[in-house]
C-alpha cells in the first residue's frame, strides 16, 4: 500500500477555487487534475439527501463511467465518453483506470470513539465466559479503565494510536468520520482529546468531524456525588470547548446507570447555548426514552437504539433526526438483539450505520464490515446499507448534500473497488476490498495489486 498525502497540484490552474453554481462550474474552464477511466458500476448516491424508504435502495448506478476532478471537486462525472470528451486535461493530471470495477462514494462513518490508548481485548474474553458489558463497567473495566489509562498516558502516545486508527480507516474506505472525546472526563483530558483529534484533522487526509463526550461516564473522583460532575461539565468544559472551538457536536451517553433522560436533558441544552449540535446515545441496552428526547431536543442523531421503545420508533420515524445504527456493538458484545433498522425504515424513519468503534463494545475501523452485518442481521439490502453507511451518514452529521454523494460540483471522495458490484461489498466480507481512496480529489490510498 503507498500512503500519498502529498500536494498534487500542477502549478496551471486554481483548481481548488473552481466556482459551482447549482453544481454546475462557472468561471474559466477548468482543467481536471485527477481522472478516473474504464469505471464498470459507479455507484453515485446522486438524487435526495437523505434517503428514506424505498429511496434507500436507489443507488443512481451509471455503467462503463468515467469521473474527472478539477482539485478538491467533482468536474465532471458519467459516461466515459461524455467525460473523456469535453474535459480539459492538465498536463500533470493523475490518472487511476478502475480496471472495468466499482467505485463508490467513500464512507461516512459518523459514529466512533478512536481517541484512547489501552485496548480490552480482556473484557472481551471475560463476555465470552458470560460476564455483561454493564457487569464489566459496575467491576474495575469499562469506560472507567479506558478513563485512567488515558489521563495516565501522555498526548504523543495518544497521537500516535489515534493516527493508526485513522490511517486504517481510510485503507478501509472512510473518507469523513465522526470522532469523539470522552474517555479523558476531566477539564484537561477532555481537551487534550479533542486538541488530538484537531491535531490530526490538520494533518491527516481523513476528514474528521468532532464531537464533546464529557459525558461518556461519571469518573472515579465524582462517584460520590455526580452532581459535582455535572457542574463541571455545565459549567467548565462546555464553555471551554465552545470557546476553543474544539467540537461541533456535544453527546451524552444516556442509559441506565450512566446519565439519566433529565441530566442528558440538562448537559445538552448547556451545550446548545454554546452552539454546538446535539447527538445522543440513545436506548442502548435499556430503553430509558432517549430516542424522544433526542427528537424533542432536535438532536441531529440518536445513536444505537438496540432497545428503543415502540414511541422511541414512532418518534424517529416522524422525525429529521437521524436514527444511527451500530450493527457492529451487538455483534461484538455477542447480544442476541439487534435494532429494529426494518421497522425504522418502513415508518419513513432516516437511518444510518456507523462502526462506533471503541475499546469497549466494538473494536473495529471498517464500514464494510457494518454494511455486511447490517445486511444479515438488520435484513437491509446491500443498496440499503450503502446509502446508510454514505449519504445517510452524512445526514447524521449535519452534512447532507456536501458529503455521501458524487455529482458535478460536489466532493471527490471516492474509493475504487477490487470489485465489480455494489453486493460484493457486504457478500465478500472480511477482507480489505478497497483498491484506491480519493479524499478531497487527491489520491490517499492506493493499495497494490493484490
Ligand atoms: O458506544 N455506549 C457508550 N460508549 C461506547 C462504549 C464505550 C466503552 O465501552 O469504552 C459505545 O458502545
Ligand atoms: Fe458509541
């Protein structure tokens, strides 16, 4: 695999200023600097965002298709000879044959929590051997250890995890993720999370969007009182992480034993005052109504929903908030349960999949993968799944209509498949299908022949 994070401009044109209007460029033509020939199925996701219903399932396939960029945007994308026909070339312009395979848009995966340092492959055994993830949270495990390990190592070596994790979801075909703090749960290791996180996001091709979890857990110091804790969120971290600009999301994980619907209630409002947008993990293990505060507060998601309520589905569904389903935490913690995605998604409810990938309940970085258990255990259609894991995903992020879909004027981001159809990506599982990632037009990833 080489890994291209360099400046492949040529020097000609402004192309990173090309002007769209109704995704139509304007101004100068432009010249593409990337293009990409002999694509056999492009997957584009072009058409509403985000889906719902029966939308999920169109995909807006064109067949033998071609996509030229001009710097960080689509210039042209659809039939190779329309494209390769009224097109301008630079005279360095990167050129990637797709080999007759399947590209799609690069995944959105807006749900993880990659910023610690010790893993628990330990808490993983001990579930096999019938101990619970909330038995293990209650004993020495859980957040609680993720949490004194953190503040125990220092920034360089949390750098350095984070940037495996985000190195190996981009091999994986996430091209915008979702990154949340919260296993720090005081003032300075909270902000040292998110600075991390902002360290990378400069620096790494992968685009990351943060978000404030303050409110993952209340930490050793505060057991005896919380709402000492509480107030600290409230009244120091918020306002800190607002003033530094650290995060555009604030979340809270409320479930039973963690934070309760009217404390999620309180932290999130402190938030909204501060301008940052609202997610929720909602209904996890227990149903407690967090899939109704989450729509009452208008939260932009609620997460996992392994146990939400018949209301918490009707809420959803009458809803703009995204339901965002996380197949790979019930597999992981070996539950038998997994969300109602089917229900959701006949009620007009928008939904979308994430890896939540975390030391605790689901240690894994790849979307594939989640697109391949959303098929055998949420019975979604593989077209389902895809829309859920990019265009849906970019919905759960506040992001629709600018990331998830590849059309004129949009984002290049894309990757290009060691595969020729759509249904290989969750048929052929387990495996790294991924030939070559793209991220804002630039070619990142490209894996050798294998
Ligand atoms: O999304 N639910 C809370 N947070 C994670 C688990 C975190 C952990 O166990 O470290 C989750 O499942
Ligand atoms: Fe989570």
């Amino acid at each position: 695999m080489t890994y291209n994070n360099s400046d492949t401009s040529d020097g000609f044109l402004p192309e990173s200023e090309v002007k769209f209007i109704h995704g139509k460029p304007v101004g100068p033509p432009s010249r593409a600097t990337l293009m990409v020939k002999h694509i056999g199925q492009l997957v584009t996701m072009r058409g509403p965002s985000p889906r719902v219903g029966p939308a999920l399932n169109d995909l807006g396939i064109i067949e033998d298709a071609g996509i030229a960029v001009a710097g960080d945007r689509i210039l042209a994308i659809g039939p190779s000879d329309e494209v390769e026909g009224r097109v301008p070339v630079a005279p360095q312009c990167e050129l990637i044959d797709a080999k007759g395979g399947l590209v799609t848009p690069g995944f959105v995966d807006s749900h993880t929590h990659p910023v610690f340092n010790m893993t628990r492959e330990k808490e993983f055994a001990l579930r096999l051997q019938g101990k619970s993830y909330m038995d293990i949270a209650g004993a020495d495990g859980g957040i609680r250890a993720s949490v004194r390990d953190l503040r125990a190592s220092g920034e360089e070596t949390l750098k350095a995890e984070l940037r495996k994790r985000l190195d190996r979801m981009l091999a994986h075909g996430t091209t915008t993720v979702e990154a949340k703090s919260g296993y720090g749960l005081s003032t300075k290791s909270e902000l040292m999370s998110l600075e991390t996180i902002k360290y990378w996001n400069e620096r790494h091709p992968i685009e990351i969007i943060p978000t404030f979890l303050g409110a993952h857990e209340v930490p050793d110091e505060h057991r005896a009182k919380r709402e000492d804790y509480i107030k600290i969120l409230i009244e120091e971290m918020i306002p800190e992480v607002a003033k530094q600009n650290l995060a555009r999301f604030c979340d809270v994980f409320c479930e039973e034993g963690v934070f309760t619907i009217a404390e999620s209630e309180r932290i999130l409002e402190a938030a909204g005052k501060y301008g940052l947008k609202y997610k929720l993990h909602a209904d996890e293990l227990k149903s407690s109504g967090g899939a109704q505060l989450a729509v009452k507060l208008g939260a932009v998601s609620a997460d996992h929903l392994i146990a939400v309520s018949s209301a918490g589905i009707k809420a959803l569904s009458s809803s703009k908030t995204v339901a965002t389903l996380l197949p790979g935490t019930s597999y992981s913690l070996g539950l038998d349960k997994y969300a109602p995605a089917r229900e959701l998604i006949s009620r007009g409810g928008i939904v979308a999949l994430a890896t939540d990938c975390n030391p605790g309940s689901n240690y894994s970085e790849s979307m594939a993968m989640m697109v391949s258990f959303a098929c055998l255990h949420y019975r979604m259609t593989p077209a389902e799944a895809l829309s859920a894991a990019t265009v849906n995903g970019a919905a759960a992020l506040g992001l629709a209509g600018e990331r998830g879909q590849l059309m004129e004027g949009r984002h290049a981001d894309f990757v290009v498949w060691d595969a020729h159809d759509y249904r290989e990506i969750p048929y052929h599982y387990g495996v790294n299908l991924v030939s070559s990632v793209v991220k804002a037009g630039k070619l990142v990833v490209s894996h050798d022949e294998k």
